[in-house]
C-alpha cells in the first residue's frame, strides 16, 4: 500500500508540487511571524496562514471543498515548514533574510502557481482563469499573512512577486495550448516562476512606481 501511495503521489503532478509549496510557504510565513516577535501560536497561526490561504480561495473560486479541509496530510505539511522555519531560528541570527528562506519563498512561489494552473484547467476556465486563479493560488497566503502582521500586502508594491506569477500561468496556459502533457505544463510554469523570481532576488527587478516613472510633479 505504501509503495501504491508513493508511486502515485510521485506520478502526480498537483500533489508534488502541493506538498513542496505547503512546506516552502509555511517555512517564509512563520520566519515572518519570528521576526515580528510572535509567540509559537503566532508564528504557527502565520505560517498556515501563508501555506493555506491562497489554496483556499483558488478552490473556493472552482466551487470545492478547500483540500485543507479535506486531508490531515495537508496540515502535516504545513506544520513540518512551521518546525523548519523554528529550527532555522535557533541557528541563524536572519532566518528571514537567509538564501534558505528566499530560495524556499521562490520555490513555494512556483508550487502554488502550479497547482492553481492546474486546478484551473481542470475546472475549465478561460486563458484569463488560468492565469488569475494560478496568480491568487500564488500569492494569496503571502497577502494574507502580510494583513495579519499589521502591513500592507507587499504584493503591492514594486517588488516583482506577483508578475513571476503571472507569468508562469501563462507558460502554463502556453505550453498546454500547444498541445504538450500536463506533466510539461507544470514543468515550464514552475521553471519560468522560479527563475523570474530568483533573477528578480539577485538583480533587484522591481515593477516601476508613479514616482519614479517621472509622471509625477515634485
């Protein structure tokens, strides 16, 4: 049985990289939280926030139960990021700044765009859909994580985030119109995410603001 399960998750697209995006974003949203000061409750309450809120509203939106709900799994993998990120804690001074955490950030960035591309094309939206919801299933759980430590969801400002997201649903979107496997799909969204986003960490991409475009009277 146990062999069943492994070669079945392993052959399943959606559920790899829905286990690698829980541990990744739970890992950035509790080093958030330890940062800010909050207590274990906090820093747990955060980091599920960031692993589950944007796949919540990506199955709401595809009329489903949110598979939070569904699966004690799903909560396991949240929790094992949450001990991740109070081990990187003890031994490092800036877990929140570490290249460990903006690797997993990346990574967990490029999970969550994929899966919400997939459920998307299973549910049978638009090109828009697939793009939209694979960009809220992206970038969902940072917002909401963001509001509940008292700051402004930096999805909004100029830091390239988002858009890697965006991105990555339209190679998604892309791929699959030409005909490829869904395996292949989800291959080049996660690759085109996580490297739009680590190239954007290493130049310092950032999206232009009305008061640099030069627009604006001083």
């Amino acid at each position: 049985m146990s062999q069943d399960f492994i070669a079945s998750f392993f052959g399943d697209p959606f559920a790899v990289m829905n286990a690698i995006g829980l541990v990744a974003f739970a890992l950035v949203g509790s080093s958030k939280a330890i940062r800010e000061g909050f207590d274990v409750f906090g820093i747990t309450i955060v980091g599920l926030a960031m692993a589950f809120a944007g796949g919540a509203t990506r199955d709401l939106l595809v009329a489903r139960v949110p598979l939070a709900l569904q699966s004690p799994l799903e909560i396991g993998l949240g929790l094992v990021g949450v001990g991740l990120a109070i081990a990187l804690s003890v031994v490092l001074s800036s877990p929140e700044t570490h290249p460990v955490t903006l690797v997993s950030d990346a990574i967990g960035l490029a999970a969550f765009t994929t899966t919400g591309a997939i459920v998307a094309t299973e549910a049978g939206v638009s090109a828009f859909g697939i793009v939209a919801i694979a960009t809220i299933n992206a970038v969902g759980g940072g917002a909401f994580a963001d509001v509940l430590l008292d700051r402004a969801p930096f999805i909004l400002f100029e830091d390239f985030y988002a858009s890697c997201a965006v991105l990555g649903g339209i190679a998604y979107w892309m791929v699959g119109t030409l005909g490829a496997t869904g395996s292949t799909a989800a291959g080049a969204c996660a690759v085109v995410t996580v490297v739009t986003r680590l190239a954007a960490v290493t130049y310092g991409w950032n999206l232009p603001t009305v008061q640099r475009s030069g627009l604006r009277s001083e």
